[in-house]
C-alpha cells in the first residue's frame, strides 16, 4: 500500500511540474489537459477502446504519435482558433 501512495505522490508531482510549466509559458488558458487512467488489470477482451477523435474534429487536429501510455494532439494548420 506504500508503494502505491508514493507512486499518486510522484504522479501528483509531475502533473504539478507540468502545469507550472504550461503556467510560466502563458498556456494554461490555450492547452486542455486530459488525464486517463487504466488500472491495468483488463484483458482488453472487450475490445473497449476510446478514441479521442470520437471527441474531437479529426480535420482541426494533428496527431503528434503516441509512446505507449502517452499520446499527442495539437491544433492542425491554421485551426488553432476553432479548437
């Protein structure tokens, strides 16, 4: 039970780490931040996937790829004031 309160800790500091940055940049009020969780314990048998662009508009956003648990969207080309 330790480890996982220090693993919340390290997440709470990291996320804080993020936002501080995102405030010291003047994007705090231009970036939307979206935080999932997956307790990691599914088989993914379901085949229960959300995919972001059901939420947003695929032709006002850029796919910046994706590292596993982390992935990119970023205002397409001249679209930065319609998302």
């Amino acid at each position: 039970m330790l480890q996982m309160f220090d693993e919340v800790k390290h997440v709470d500091r990291t996320l804080q780490t993020f936002m501080n940055q995102l405030a010291k940049n003047g994007l705090e009020n231009k970036t939307n931040v979206i935080i999932v969780g997956d307790h990691g314990m599914s088989s993914g048998r379901d085949k229960v996937w959300v995919s972001l662009f059901d939420y947003a508009p695929k032709d006002k956003l850029t796919y910046l790829g994706n590292s596993g648990a982390y992935a990119g969207l970023q205002p397409a080309k001249g679209k930065l004031n319609e998302v």
